[in-house]
C-alpha cells in the first residue's frame, strides 16, 4: 500500500505520475517512484521525496539505483547511519557504483569520528 501523500494535492507535477503509478505492472511501479523521488528531491521538496523512495524500496529493495537516492536522502538529512546503510547497500548490489564509493566515504569518516569522540569522552569519565 504506497503512502498517502498529501502534497500532490498541491503539485501539479503529481498527476502523470499518478496516472502512471495506476498503469504500471506492480513489479516496475519503483521505477516511476524513483522517478519522482528524484524530480521531488530537485525541486527542494526532499521529505516528499523520501516518501517514494521508501515507498519504492517497498516495491524492490535491490535495485542500487534505489539503495543510492535514499542514502543521498539520509544524507541530506543528516542521518549519517541511514546514508552509509543504502550506499553499502548499493555497493553489495553494484560494487562498480563509482558514485555510491565516492558519496559513502565522507559520511563513514564522520560517523568514525563522533564515535571515537564519544569513546574518548566516556574512557575520560
């Protein structure tokens, strides 16, 4: 069952891709999902866009496509854990993903940082 969302009453975007979603065979309905996922994202509405990734990580969660937008979402969004969760998952789908290599490196180092800081400021107690 996909989502509700709200916003499309408001974007007029939202109906080919409804008109779409109604159309499709189940098993391709993430592609048009992606799809908007990524027009949502582009027009700054990234929640929104979240929404049909999730919605086609439900659909087909190995697709690395996939896998990679929802961790530039997490990215974006600032949940580091989540971001190096889709890449990884990317990169076990697709080991030659270059972008998914080069987007999942900044996020590892900085989630290494925080937790050797938080180690460090534990060991000090």
């Amino acid at each position: 069952m996909p989502t509700v969302w709200p916003f499309c009453l408001f974007f007029p975007t939202c109906h080919p891709y409804r008109h779409a979603l109604a159309r499709v065979p189940r098993q391709f309905r993430d592609v048009v999902l992606v799809n908007f996922g990524g027009l949502l994202y582009k027009t700054g509405h990234v929640d929104d866009a979240m929404l049909m990734l999730r919605d086609a990580l439900a659909v087909d969660d190995r697709q690395p496509e996939t896998n990679f937008m929802v961790g530039g979402m997490y990215n974006v969004k600032g949940n580091l854990t989540g971001a190096i969760f889709h890449f990884r998952q990317a990169l076990r789908m697709d080991p030659g993903f270059d972008e998914a290599i080069r987007l999942l490196t900044p996020p590892s180092c900085v989630v290494r940082k925080i937790v050797r800081e938080r180690l460090e400021r534990e060991a000090a107690r």
